[in-house]
C-alpha cells in the first residue's frame, strides 16, 4: 500500500482506515492526504539568517570554551592536584 518510509506510510493508512470507516457507515464524504510539502519554494533568505545565527553561536561557543579549559586547569595547579 505505501513504501516503508514512516513519514509516507502512516498518512496513508489513515487515509485508508478513515474512507473504510466512512464507507462502513454509509457516508459520502472521504478523506484525501497527500504528501507535499506546504512550503516547496526554498528560501534563501531563511537559510542565510539561520546559518549566519548558527555560525555566530558557534563562534561565541568556541571563544568561550578554552579560558573555561585554561581556568580549570590553573585551579587544580594552584591547589597542586595530582592525577592517579
């Protein structure tokens, strides 16, 4: 009836399940699903506002990353720990 994929299969058996419901009670009416996407045109614009977003926390993650590391390791010099 469908391929495998879940994001296929499962639209279309309920589609399935819901005319043979609708059927079973005498009714007209029936239920059409499809599986396109809502949005198909790309948006550039929306890629670029997301990946400059994500490029700049990126940024800020790896400025703020080696002083936590440095810090770290200054403290366990100050109290002068030893690793086993």
């Amino acid at each position: 009836m469908c391929s495998p994929e879940a994001i296929n299969c499962y639209p279309v058996l309920v589609n399935i399940l819901s005319n043979t419901f609708l059927r079973l009670f005498n009714s007209s009416a029936s239920f059409r699903v499809w599986s396109e996407l809502f949005y198909t045109r790309e948006n550039t614009e929306l890629k670029d506002h997301i990946f400059f977003g994500l490029f700049t926390y990126l940024l800020v993650l790896a400025a703020g990353l080696p002083p936590l590391f440095a810090m770290s390791s200054m403290e366990d010099y100050k109290v002068r720990s030893t690793s086993c």
